[in-house]
C-alpha cells in the first residue's frame, strides 16, 4: 500500500546550528525523505526552539520537503505562517487545541500534508475520530521538549494498535514515530508498523550523519520486509 515506503526525517533540533546548512546537505547525500523541524513555544513544552525565520531559510536551503512539527499551544493560529514559509507537512498535537478537527481540515485546504501528534501518556483513541483527515499520524516515543531523552518503550504497542486501525479502515496514514529513535530499536518500530522515523541525535551526534541516514533506512527497509 501507499504506507509501506520507509520515510528518514532528520530532526535539526540536534543538529549544530552554527552549520546548520552543512548538517542538511549531510544528510541530503545519505537519502533523507524530509527534514523535521521542531517549533517548540515554551508553554506546550518546556523548552524554546526556533520559528518562522528558520523555516523560511531551510526552504531556500533544501530541496527536501519539510516538516513542522508544531509544539505549541493554539497550533491553528500559526499553520498558514508556517505554510507560506515552506512547510510540506504540519504536524499538530491532538493536546494542544481544543479543534483538532479544524485545525487538521485548514493544513490541507492551505495545500500541506496534514498531521496528528499524541504524547506518551495520550492513548491512540483520541484520533480515532479523524484518522480520514490525517496524512500522517505521530507518536511520540519521549515527552516532546528536549532531544536526546531515552525511548518509552510504551509507544510499540501505540504504534501496533495504530497499525491495526489502519488495516482495518483501509486507512493510507502515515505511522510516524519520534524520539530516542535509533539503530537499536528501529527494527522493532519497523515491525510494529511505523514507517516514518524522526531521528535526531543518532544522526547529527555521529561522526557521519550521511551514513546515520543509511543505516536506520536499512534496518527499517528489512524489518519491514520481514513483517507478515
């Protein structure tokens, strides 16, 4: 089906912002899909990143789709912002607006792909009502607000259980999983259903991200395969 190709986002919150541009191109050459990019406002979580000017500049560095991932409270009063600075795909989180369902429908009428983020302790069910308007669904394998924290095992069942809507509903939805995502457990992830993996530092904290890229990709690629 439409899912089943392997999706590689790397995540620039662990990259060096001081080279910013250079860590992109890395990992252009080891094949990333797209590249994410954590907008964080202090408030939903606790921890500032970056915002619109960065977005705006990476569209003019890359040629890769990029991906917001909105971690910020009131998430529809910034998405067409975001759009018209080059974002391709928007991710919301099911906990910080009160009209998920709005919110999900304006992303795709601004022209982006559209998607649904839940946080570790947010169960699977709360999407079930508008898994027909979600390109994409995320689950967040950490408590969204720093990089570098250690994977919640709890999110494979997540992703399990998604899996199983999808198949059950005919669903085209992205399985999309973000946090302490590394060469140790991308296969399991892969297995269970996931099939875009957001991985920070296991790229930019490597000597080569370029191979980081490679590598999760084929670990990923070959569980799926495996999967009955």
């Amino acid at each position: 089906m439409a899912y089943a190709k392997i999706e590689i986002a790397p995540s620039i919150l662990a990259s060096n912002f001081a080279k910013l541009g250079e860590d992109v191109r890395a990992v252009e050459e080891g094949g990333a899909d797209l590249i994410h990019v954590d907008v964080m406002d202090g408030h939903f979580v606790p921890n500032i990143s970056i915002g619109l000017p960065v977005v705006a500049s990476l569209r003019k560095a890359t040629r890769l789709p990029l991906e917001v991932h909105l971690m910020i409270e009131r998430p529809e009063e910034y998405i067409e912002r975001f759009v018209l600075a080059g974002a391709n795909r928007i991710l919301i989180h099911q906990e910080a607006t009160v009209h998920l369902d709005r919110a999900l429908t304006m992303i795709r009428e601004l022209g982006a792909q559209a998607g649904a983020a839940i946080n570790p302790a947010t169960p699977v069910a709360t999407l079930t009502d508008v898994f027909g308007k979600v390109d994409t669904v995320l689950v967040m394998s950490v408590n969204p607000g720093f990089g570098g924290q250690k994977f919640i095992p709890g999110a494979i069942e997540k992703i399990r259980q998604l899996n199983q809507w999808r198949a059950r509903y005919n669903g085209a939805f992205r399985i999309e999983v973000d946090g302490g995502v590394d060469a140790e457990n991308t296969a399991e992830l892969a297995q269970a259903g996931a099939n875009t993996f957001v991985a920070g530092t296991s790229i930019f904290h490597t000597p080569d991200p370029a191979a980081a890229v490679r590598q999760i990709r084929k670990l990923a690629t070959e569980a799926l395969s495996q999967r009955v």
